[in-house]
C-alpha cells in the first residue's frame, strides 16, 4: 500500500486542532504520516501537538516557527537598478 501524507498548517489553532487530530486517528487506512507545520503559535497548539504526537498510531512529524505573513507572501519583488 502506498503511504499518504497528510500535511496540516496551524498557527493558534488550540479550538481546531484536537478535533482534527482525532479525525485522522479515526481513519483506518494503515500508512498514513502527518506533517504539522506551525506558524509560532503562543496557544496550547503545540502543547496538543506533542501529546497528540505521542500517542498516535499514525508517524506525526512537526515544528514550528515564525511564519511571514500573507502580507508579505504576495508583495511584489521590488527590482533595484
């Protein structure tokens, strides 16, 4: 069987992320990895995260760290010359 991944942005998601956490644990396909990626959340996301991390059946890798926002993703590249 071919693994699937399943890749989950969060950034203070403390009221969303167990319940989508226990979604996919309730999934019984066998080969599934989740990837977190965090945006620098200050809630107890990460805190959820690491326990949730802990005790799935599933692989779960993840971090965190502090996102540029949307803001700054779509601002044109200024050209020097």
């Amino acid at each position: 069987m071919d693994r699937v991944s399943l890749i989950l942005t969060t950034y203070n998601s403390e009221e969303h992320i167990e319940r989508t956490l226990a979604s996919i644990e309730k999934q019984d396909y066998p080969f599934v990895e989740i990837i977190i990626k965090d945006g620098g959340s200050i809630d107890r996301t990460l805190h959820i995260i690491d326990v949730y991390s802990k005790v799935s059946k599933y692989v779960v890798k993840w971090c965190t760290s502090k996102d540029l926002s949307l803001i700054h993703i779509s601002e044109p590249t200024r050209r020097r010359g």
